[in-house]
C-alpha cells in the first residue's frame, strides 16, 4: 500500500516558514490580486490566495474588474501596478475572459513581480538555471517529494500533460534536480509503455481517473496535479486514487495533494518577491 503524501500538512508548514520570515525579518509585503469577470473556480481560487495573504501577513489588493473589462484597461492597471514600489508581487487569475490577450498580460507584468512565474523572462531562467520566479505548482510538487524524502536525482521521470502552467516548468524543475525527463502529451504513442518506465509519474492532463494500474509501474511515485467533480460531486484526479494505491509506494490524494502547495508556493514567491 502506497504512503499518501500529505500535501495539506506540507503546505502548511511551508506557510508558517512564511509567515515566520514576514514576523521575525518584518517584512512588509504587498500582492495585487487582480480577477475579470466572475468564474467560479477563480473565485473560490482567488479567496484562497487572499486568506494565505492574511494568515501569513501579506497585505492583499484586490481588482475585481467586471467580464467586459476591455485589454487596454487590463493592461493599463498592470503597468500602474508595476510602477507602484509599494506592491511587490502581481498576479493576475486566469483564465481571462476571451477579449483579452492571455500572453499579452503575462508579459506585460514586470518580472520583478511575477509571482506566478509565467513572464517569458521566468520561464527563460528557469530553463538556463538562472534564479526567477517559478511556476508555483511545480514548485510545489518539488516540495512535496523533498519533503518525503523522495530521492530524485538519477531517476526516471515521466510527466503527462505539456502546459505552460504545469507540465513544461515540471520537467525543467526536475531535470535541475537530475532526472531523466520525458515528457507524454496527446500525440505520444504507446503512453502506457512511456508511463511504466516511470520512478516519478507526474500527471497533469486534465482527464477525470485516466491514469489506471497499467499506466504505473510497481513501486512508482505518483503525482496527481488533476482535480475534478464527479456526477456524485465528489472531488477526483487525473489518477484513479483506489486502483493506482495499492502498486505505487507514494501517492498524493485529490483533494488534500497537490492543490494545496500552488497557494504555499504562491505565497513563498511573494516573500521572496521583497
Ligand atoms: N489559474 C489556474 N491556476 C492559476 C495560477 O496558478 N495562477 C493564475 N494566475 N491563474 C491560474
């Protein structure tokens, strides 16, 4: 039976360091937290980001701009906010509504201030292992298996799914730490054959219980940055959590895994941010 790896407590102790750090060096950090329209699931992600700020001691702005917010006022509000020395970190939620340029507004923030770590400047240290901002949830995922004591150097990583956000930082993150990265997406042909060679399989398609037994390889690490609800309600993963447990040796849960770190991680980068 595999260890779940318990991203909740993790993520905690990674936002009392934080909140330790803004106590004892009193740092006095500001994030601007900017969402246009009123998707659900940014809102509930939105509000998270802000009782982080809260509990840790990060002053938060909030911009909450209505769904007909046109590019040029989006644009205009972030080029105020990287002026203002007295905000350290923005982050704009996305998705963004379709009148806007997503890419646009991504390399618009300064990367002084890119707390999400999607600039294009981030995104280019991050792959010559200069410092920047990195992408908070694999970031997060790097945590998760150093904080388990889960050796990564000389291993085989597989990461299933090529995003901007997730996938493609991923692998950047842990070729830094020594593994042999590859990487699966939609046209990977023989995806079970690629998938079983895995020490560490990362997945993070976006596809409710994908990822079965014949995926895995006995004794894999399994890391599930999926998150889904079922016809019950019922939270699930890319990963189907009772069929993968019983072969793998660790496993993050959905919820209670992954998605607590993004927000920890967030927050770490904003301390960093001052
Ligand atoms: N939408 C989904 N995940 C994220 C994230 O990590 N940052 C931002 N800004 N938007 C998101």
């Amino acid at each position: 039976m595999a260890k779940r790896i318990d991203g909740k407590a993790i993520s905690a102790r990674v936002k009392d360091e934080c909140r330790e750090k803004v106590k004892n060096e009193k740092l006095d950090v500001t994030l601007a937290v900017i969402q246009v329209g009123n998707n659900p699931a940014s809102t509930v992600y939105v509000g998270n980001k802000k009782k982080a700020c809260e509990y840790i001691g990060i002053h938060s702005l909030s911009y909450d701009l209505p769904e007909e917010t046109t590019e040029e006022e989006l644009l205009a509000l972030v080029e105020k906010l990287n002026q203002d020395d007295a905000v350290n970190g923005i982050l704009v939620q996305l998705p963004l509504p379709s009148q806007i340029n997503e890419d646009k507004v991504i390399q618009t923030i300064s990367p002084k201030k890119d707390v999400d770590g999607f600039h294009p400047q981030s995104v280019g240290a991050l792959c010559i292992g200069q410092p920047g901002f990195v992408s908070c949830t694999p970031a997060g995922i790097i945590q998760l298996l150093k904080r388990n004591d889960i050796e990564i150097d000389g291993k085989e990583c597989v990461i299933v799914g090529r995003s901007n956000i997730v996938g493609k930082p991923m692998a950047l993150l842990m070729l830094r730490e020594n593994a042999t990265v590859t990487v699966c997406h939609s046209h990977t042909t023989n995806l079970k054959e690629v998938t079983k060679r895995a020490d560490i399989l990362i997945v993070a398609i976006g596809k409710p219980k994908f990822i079965t037994r014949e995926y895995v390889k006995e004794g894999a690490v399994v890391i599930d940055v999926g998150i889904h609800r079922n016809e019950n309600g019922k939270l699930c993963g890319d990963v189907d959590f009772e069929d993968v447990e019983p072969i793998a040796s660790a496993i993050t849960p959905v919820p209670g895994g992954v998605g607590p770190m993004t927000v920890a991680m967030l927050m770490n980068n904003c301390v960093e941010a001052k």
